[in-house]
C-alpha cells in the first residue's frame, strides 16, 4: 500500500509538471514568465544564499526576470518581497512557472520544485526540462552521495573551496564544467566591517536519529546531556561573567521543537528560537563558535574567528547521518575536537582569556582550505549562470 501511494503521488506530479509544461509553451511568453530566473531556499525562510543571489540580481541587474519562492506567512516575506516578484508555493502559478523557468536556481537540489525529494527522482530520468543551478547551503565536508552524478544531475553546482572542489571533481562524476569554484553567495557579506559582540555562539547540527522523540526521550540523550552540560555550568558562568561576555544557543532548523527543553537561569546566556534572529546575523556578530559537525564552522573560519568542536558521538553521526568525506576535524579542522562538555568549557575559558583570537596554526588551515577569499561571489556565480545559459 506504502508504495502504491508513492507511485501515485509520482504519477501526479509527473502529470501536474507535463500539464503546467503544456501551458507553459504559451505562458513563457507573457512577461511575467519569460526568461525567468526562479530562486529558491526552503520556501519557508529567506536568510541564505538564495536570498543574497535574488538581492544581488535585482539590484544589479534589473533587467533580468527573477522570481523568489516562499511563503507569505514566512517571517522573511516582506523582506523578500521589496527586492522583487514572489511566488506562493504549492499553488498553479508555482508550478507554471517551474515548467516555465529558463533557469532554476536553488540551495538544496530541485529545491524549486513541489517536493524536492520527489522531483529529484524525476530528473533522474530526464522528465524535468530545463537548466537547473545548485548555489549550494554549504560547504560540504561529507560525502553527499544524492549530489553524484547520475543521482544529481544539474548544470552548474557551486563550491566554495579548494579541497571541496577537488574532492568533487575526483569523486561526484560530473560533467566538465559542471562544478565550478565560484564561492557562496552570502559570503560576500561575510567580508563586510561588522561589528563584533562579546557573544558566543553554540549551534550544534541535527540527528536523524532524534527527531519526532518525546521530550522525555530527548532529554535522555547524550545530545540533550552534553549540551546542557556547557550551559549548566558553573565555570562557564564565571567567565562570562568575569570577562562581561554571553552565551546564544541555537539549535538546528530540524530541532528547533526541542528549544524550550534548553532552559537555564543564567542571565548571560539566552536560547534563540528559529524566528527571533538570522543565522548569518548570529555568525557575524559572534567572537567564538562552539559547533560539532554543523557546516556554519566553515563561515566562522571564513572570517578567521575561533571555534571548537564537540564530538561526543561521532562514530553514531557518520553511521546513521553522512558518510564520511575529505574532511576530517582532527586533522583538518579549524579549532580543538573535544568529546565532553568539561574540556569543551575549559577551551573557552583559555580563549576568553587570550582575547578571542583564533590561534596561528589554525589561521594556515583557513588560508589553505579556502585560498584567495575575495568578495565577488555573487558577481561570479550570475556569470557562471548566465554563460550556461
């Protein structure tokens, strides 16, 4: 029956997308439609590249028909909304103008589509027509094995670094020219002056393997455990307290339920919620970052700022989560692996006493993953994108 129903959810796609394509033979003409460029994120938020690459192109070129997707109930919609056209998703005139779109440009692969899952499927077997761009969340250090050719395949995938970029050109089996070291589009902002808050950011990644637990389960965790661990603790409140500095906690996108478990009375450190504030804001702002496998350590090292990594289950994340990549935080990484709260407390206190300054041997494992770090990405990925066109 499970798979009768996924059939048929397929089937319906396959026909709504060829129906909308029909139409789109004639609509594509009209205005509104022609030439589009259609950029999307999660349909639910605008805060990441896909945002930066729309201000980008409406600023600079507004001649060219963009078109953002997302969700008018988002609490970025009006702020999306002054650089240029939205579109509601999951609605006719979305999936007209997918079949119409002259390029696709999205953060997650068929991340404009109704089901990216589903529609990612359908352009395995070339059902999808047209040019689809993969700007990218991250940097990826993992294996993503969705994104090998032929699981993926679009017409321009952007990297950002050196390693990355050659560890997909050996292993991910694209086309020549496909991936492109290009950079991430919000890290043009990331080399803007800002300002810097005596603030420390702890923003852990996900688990497959705890979501939809009761809140019961997932304080049982070493998850729940070895977080609370660093927020509960008394020398970390000393030190904040000592050098006038504060803890924000903010946990994953697909974690976010669980936020309200993170409590503490500590004044000087605040759980932030999905909406209160903008992750690059959070980056930028922040003197020190405490993560654990969650790609943001690679915008924290872009800006050559110190982090640590707490890795209490890594052996249980690479099983049940990633595979493996060329990155290895050990050897690689930008900042001390710890596997206990304890140690990981102690390494901020060291760096609050040495006045928050990424050590040396660290700096040369940023200059070497990312080499010449200029702020052009924009720029460079709507030439890449216009070229394929």
């Amino acid at each position: 029956m499970k798979k009768l129903m996924s059939g048929m959810i397929y089937a319906w796609y396959a026909a709504y997308y060829i129906f909308a394509y029909g139409i789109g033979l004639f609509a594509r003409h009209l205005p509104y439609y022609k030439n589009l460029w259609l950029i999307a994120e999660r349909k639910t938020d605008a805060r990441d590249n896909g945002l930066h690459f729309f201000r980008y192109i409406s600023q600079k070129y507004p001649e060219v028909n963009t078109a953002f997707i997302i969700e008018k109930r988002s609490p970025d919609y009006e702020r999306v909304k002054k650089f240029g056209k939205i579109i509601e998703p999951y609605t006719f005139r979305h999936m007209l103008a997918f079949a119409c779109a002259r390029v696709r440009i999205s953060t997650h692969y068929m991340g404009c589509s109704f089901d990216a899952y589903r529609f990612r499927r359908l352009d395995k077997f070339r059902l999808v027509r047209g040019k689809n761009v993969l700007i990218r969340h991250g940097i990826t250090a993992n294996d993503l094995r969705e994104l090998h050719y032929p699981e993926a395949h679009p017409d321009l995938m952007v990297c950002s670094a050196v390693p990355e970029y050659q560890d997909m050109i050996a292993h991910y089996g694209h086309p020549e020219g496909v991936i492109q070291m290009l950079g991430l589009c919000r890290y043009d902002r990331l080399s803007e002056a800002h300002e810097i808050k005596k603030q420390i950011l702890i923003m852990p990644t996900w688990r497959y393997f705890l979501r939809g637990l009761s809140d019961e389960a997932f304080q049982k965790s070493d998850y729940y455990r070895k977080f609370m661990g660093i927020l509960s603790s008394d020398i970390l409140a000393n030190a904040l307290e000592h050098h006038d500095f504060k803890v924000i906690f903010y946990l994953h996108y697909e974690l976010q339920p669980y936020t309200q478990l993170f409590h503490t009375e500590n004044p000087r450190i605040e759980v932030k919620t999905l909406g209160e504030c903008d992750v690059q804001d959070l980056l930028m702002e922040s003197a020190m970052l405490i993560t654990d496998y969650s790609s943001v350590f690679f915008d924290f090292a872009y800006m050559t700022k110190p982090l640590a990594y707490l890795q209490f289950d890594e052996e249980k994340f690479y099983e049940t989560q990633y595979k493996r990549g060329y990155f290895n935080c050990q050897t690689d990484g930008f900042g001390p692996v710890f596997q206990c709260a304890d140690k990981t407390v102690e390494y901020i206190c060291d760096t609050l006493n040495r006045g928050m300054k990424m050590e040396a041997g660290y700096i040369e494992r940023v200059e070497k993953f990312f080499g010449e770090r200029s702020a052009n990405h924009c720029e460079r990925t709507f030439q890449a994108v216009r070229e394929i066109l």
